[in-house]
C-alpha cells in the first residue's frame, strides 16, 4: 500500500462547525521504520474535546489542531505491518490516531486490545476514554453515597450514560437531562434513571429542578455548562460536590464564554467544584476495566452506540456531537473488523 486517505483540517471553523473547514485528500504512506506500526483504522470516535482543539487557542492543556495536517483522535485499528518489537501483524491496537485510513504511527502511542473480552466499539466507548471519564469523575472526585441525588447533563451521551448508572449502583437518586423525548425516555426506562426531562422543551429551569430534585442537588456531574449549570448550581446542596467533566454549550464560542452568574453560591454554600483532565487520570484503567468490564459482562450495564460510515463521513459525524442529533456513542466506521 502507498497511498491512503485523510481528513485534512484546511481552515478553523466559527461557531458551530462548518464542514467545508475539513477536506480529503489523498497521501502517501511512508515505509515502516524500526519502532513503528502501520495501522488500518476500523472505527474513529467523535468527541466533544476536538471541537476545542479546531481553535487555534485552546485550553492551555491541549496542542490545536494545525492547519494543513490531518486531524488526531481516539481511534482503533488492526496492525498491517510493524518493525516495533511489542506488536505482530494483525494484532488489534487503540490510541490518538490520526484521521486516515491507514496511518504509520510510533508504536508508543498505541495499546494492544483483546479482543475476545468484548466488542471493539466498547473499547472507544463504555471501556474506553468516555467510560473511565464516568468511572473516575463520580467515584473518584464526586464522592457518592447513599441518598445523594445526582444530576447528570447530557446523560444521554457516552460519559452521562455510564455516571447515572454508576450512581444507581452507589445508591443515588439520579436525574438527568437530555435533548430529546426519546433520549429522556432511554434515561428512565432503560437505563434506570429515577428522573429526567427534555431541557430543549423547558421553559422554567429553576422549577423543573425543583419538581424532580425536591431535595436539592448533592452531585452535579457538568457536561453541558451555560444556564443548565446555573439552574443547577442555585439548587445544590451545602457540602455539594460539582465534577465539571465539560461545558460543550460553550465549545463553539469565539471567545471564553461568561462563567456562572451565581458562582458566589459556591461559597455560600460551601460547594467543592472540582474540574478534571481524563488524561491525568489513566493510572486507574485497571481498576476501571476490571469493575466496568465485570459489571458489563454480567449484564448490569447498558449502553448505545451509533456508527457513520465511511472516513469521508467523519467531520458530519463531528458536527453532529453540537446538533443534539447524536444518541450515546457516536463512532465512524472505516474499515471492516477482522474475520
């Protein structure tokens, strides 16, 4: 092989995400040198942090996307050839990717996945990036117990999906908020959240938050910041816990967007906000894929995936993540999975 394809990002997008900012193009696939695996990509995952790194200042944590150069991301694949001593041919790898079809890359920057242990789709989803954000967020940083209500933002997705039913398992009260009726409806049968509501069709945040969390707010699992977050925090709880894992209502501004009105309740009330980097956290994957994968197998964990087809697909799929039309695990299928 001595071409491949590539999703190249040609200029940055303003506002919500423009597809015309992304294009593919064709490239040359440079011989495998030692210490390096050549990667046929099977599935590409979509998260909300990328929309970040389409700035050219992002959150001073992450390196932005450089114009020219094809976009990076978690992704899965099969190895076709290596000259790295830890991986065979046709052992199936995961790692920060880049957006192409067949991609040459350190063998330092990918892991070796089993996968007889469970689907390959799980391993960018519930047992992947997404998954430990959950795992570490709620029962690391947000510290349930018994009796707590928790409230969830965009528990629909991959990351709120997984807190809520974690939550369950700790004994919480869990409320949710999603973009849909469908979604809210997953969140309550499905899933096994106590309550939940369409936050597009609510006028009155404050009194939704009342009706479903009667007793105040004990955890606020953030996602989706913006007004959501102040309504939530004006009902928390003194000795509240806040884990801010995200504010995607604020990833397509130009500028940093106004922080929180009412932050002064933090103090009021004594309120512990706690933002967090998953990437700072991945000394706890053995635990999290020894609890989450046992709990998965034994079926007391659900989850949902949606899949696009095609590499071409990929910045759709991407723009998707801030239209509210995605539905848990949003994934990009690129090549076929091994017989």
């Amino acid at each position: 092989m001595t071409t491949t394809r590539q999703i190249m990002l040609v200029r940055r997008p303003a506002g919500l995400l423009q597809l015309d900012c992304f294009r593919l193009v064709e490239t040359s696939v440079p011989p495998v040198h030692p210490g390096q695996v050549l990667v046929r990509l099977i599935y590409l995952a979509v998260d909300p942090y990328m929309r970040l790194k389409l700035h050219a200042h992002p959150p001073s944590y992450m390196q932005p996307y450089q114009l020219g150069q094809p976009l990076t991301g978690y992704a899965l694949g099969q190895v076709l050839a290596s000259a790295h001593t830890d991986y065979r041919e046709g052992e199936i790898v995961t790692g920060m990717l880049p957006w192409q079809e067949v991609a040459l890359v350190d063998g330092s920057a990918v892991r070796r996945v089993d996968p007889t242990l469970a689907p390959l789709t799980t391993r960018l989803g519930i047992l992947g990036m997404p998954g430990l954000s959950a795992y570490v967020g709620l029962l690391d940083l947000g510290d349930p117990r018994t009796g707590d209500t928790l409230f969830v933002s965009s528990a629909a997705g991959a990351v709120g999906s997984l807190v809520g039913q974690l939550g369950k398992r700790r004994g919480c009260r869990v409320v949710g908020s999603a973009g849909s009726d469908a979604k809210v409806a997953y969140l309550r049968d499905e899933l096994g959240f106590d309550a939940a509501f369409n936050y597009r069709q609510c006028a009155d945040l404050d009194a939704m938050l009342q009706q479903l969390c009667p007793e105040g707010i004990d955890i606020d699992f953030e996602n989706v910041g913006g007004s959501l977050f102040e309504a939530v925090l004006r009902r928390m709880n003194p000795g509240g816990r806040v884990v801010l894992c995200g504010m995607i209502a604020q990833y397509n501004d130009e500028r940093p967007g106004r922080g929180p009105a009412n932050l002064a309740l933090a103090h009021a009330r004594q309120i512990a906000i706690r933002g967090f980097n998953v990437a700072q956290h991945y000394e706890r994957e053995p635990a999290f894929l020894a609890d989450v994968g046992a709990w998965l197998d034994a079926g007391q964990l659900r989850y949902r995936e949606e899949f696009m087809d095609g590499l071409a697909g990929a910045p759709r799929a991407l723009q998707r993540l801030f239209t509210g039309e995605t539905f848990g695990k949003l994934l990009v299928r690129v090549g076929a999975e091994p017989a």
